[in-house]
C-alpha cells in the first residue's frame, strides 16, 4: 500500500520550505515527488510526498491533485491572517475530493504574529485536524510527518 500526501496552502507560506526542511534537502525550488518510508507498529509503509509548484499559479487548482489522497499538510503562514483565511475554501475542496487526514500547520518564522494559536486549534478541531505551529523546522517536520502517517494508518485499519 502506498500513502499519498501532498502540500497545499497560500502561496509563500511555507509549503516547499518545509518539505525541503522534511526531505532534508535543499534543492527543490519547483515540483517535489519524493518516496519516504515509514514504519507504524512495526510494518513498514511506504508514502509519497507531494509538493507542486507548477500547480500555484492558480490557488484554486491546487487540490486538483487531492483527489484520493490519503494526507494532506495545509500550511499558512501565522504572519499572514489572510493564508490563514484561505484554508476555510481549501479544507473545504480537499474534503469535496477526498477522505485524507489533514494536518494544519502554522509556519511561524518572522515576529509579527496575525493568527492567535487559540484560533488555529479551534479551527483545526471544527475540521477534525490537527495543528501544528512550526517554529523549529528541521526538528519538527519529520515528527509531525510521522504522526500524520500513524494516523493515515490507524484511520485505514478503523476503516476495515
Ligand atoms: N527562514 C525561513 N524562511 C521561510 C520559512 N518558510 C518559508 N520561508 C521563505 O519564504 C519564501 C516562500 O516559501 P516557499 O516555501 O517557497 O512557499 P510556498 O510558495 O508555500 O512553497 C521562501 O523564500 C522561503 O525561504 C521558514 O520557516 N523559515
Ligand atoms: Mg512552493
């Protein structure tokens, strides 16, 4: 079985910083496709991540390529109340094309704060995901990634 996960979020909000800081690369700056394996309870799973550039000219073609997919990591930027704003129409299409666990993630790297920490769970928990805000990348990402698969997991097993 092979998991599929994209990015999705505002335009500059993260979403290929974060997947560089994941892949622990550097490198990308257009379309990232990368294969990542990851054990849950001792069986190993083997999931794609998907980062697409060429697919933000046009915000609203993004969640074109969430048909079917298992997770979804929707960044915004907490500096920006807008990207934060535009995840209200994104959970809503990534919900209206798939069956995927969402994880919400505030990407925090500049001082000015235009999202409250409160808000985000609130709005995280009406959706049934769960938030993350993203100080620390390279410590985080792969532990927020990690979770985000055990909980893909376990929603399959619940699911048989
Ligand atoms: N230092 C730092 N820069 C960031 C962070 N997130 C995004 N950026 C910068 O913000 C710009 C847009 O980020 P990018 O990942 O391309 O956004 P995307 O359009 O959502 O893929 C880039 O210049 C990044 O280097 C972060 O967490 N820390
Ligand atoms: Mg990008």
């Amino acid at each position: 079985m092979t998991l599929r996960i994209v990015t999705v979020g505002s335009r500059k909000s993260g979403k290929t910083f974060l997947t560089n800081k994941l892949l622990g690369s550097n490198n990308f700056q257009t379309d990232i496709m990368k294969t990542i394996n990851q054990y849950v309870n001792g069986i190993e799973y083997k999931t794609i991540i998907q980062d697409l550039h060429r697919t933000e000219r046009f915000e609203g073609l993004q969640t074109n390529h969430c048909r079917g997919v298992d997770g979804v990591l929707l960044v915004f930027n907490v500096s920006d109340q807008q990207s934060f704003k535009s995840c209200s129409q994104f959970i809503k299409d990534i919900k209206d094309k798939s069956n995927a666990v969402i994880t919400l993630i505030g990407n925090k790297w500049e001082d000015i704060r235009e999202v409250n920490a409160d808000e985000a769970v609130e709005f995280a928990q009406m959706h049934n995901a769960t938030y993350y805000e993203i100080e620390r990348p390279e410590a985080q990402m792969k532990e927020i990634y990690e979770k985000l698969v055990q909980s893909i997991v376990q929603k399959k097993n619940n699911a048989e």
